[in-house]
C-alpha cells in the first residue's frame, strides 16, 4: 500500500484522534506504512506540506488507480 494516494475521511468524534487528524481531513495524502494496533489497522500518511498523519485505514478513501509515491520520491 506504500505510496498510494488517500483522502482521510475520518469519523466525528473518533476517540483515537486528535484536532490534527481533523484538521488534514480531506486533503490528499499518501501511505507511507500501515500496521496494527489493538487489532485495528493504522496508516501513517503523508501530505504535500510533510506532515504525517495516523489514520485507521477504515477512514481512508483510496484511490488504487493513481500512481504510487510518497513526498520522498523524485
């Protein structure tokens, strides 16, 4: 999943986030990992201005069609 393109969704009042997860929500970012936590997967996702972000991937809409690259790539 590492470099595809996401947009968080994330769900009100979601007691695992933060103003931050809040603030990124809608803006398009990409995976830079996922693992599990409690039994629930987690992305760490990047964005354009280099700030990365924990999402549950359940909360990100994907798109599998664009091209795969993080802000690391040329």
């Amino acid at each position: 999943m590492r470099g595809l393109k996401v947009v968080p969704r994330p769900k009100p009042s979601e007691p695992g986030y933060s103003a931050v997860n809040y603030e990124y929500a809608g803006r398009e970012g990409s995976i830079h990992e996922v693992v599990e936590l409690s039994g629930r997967s987690l992305a760490k996702v990047g964005f354009k201005d280099r700030r990365i972000v924990y999402y549950y991937l359940e909360d990100l809409e994907l798109d599998a069609k664009a091209p795969r690259k993080t802000f690391h790539d040329p």
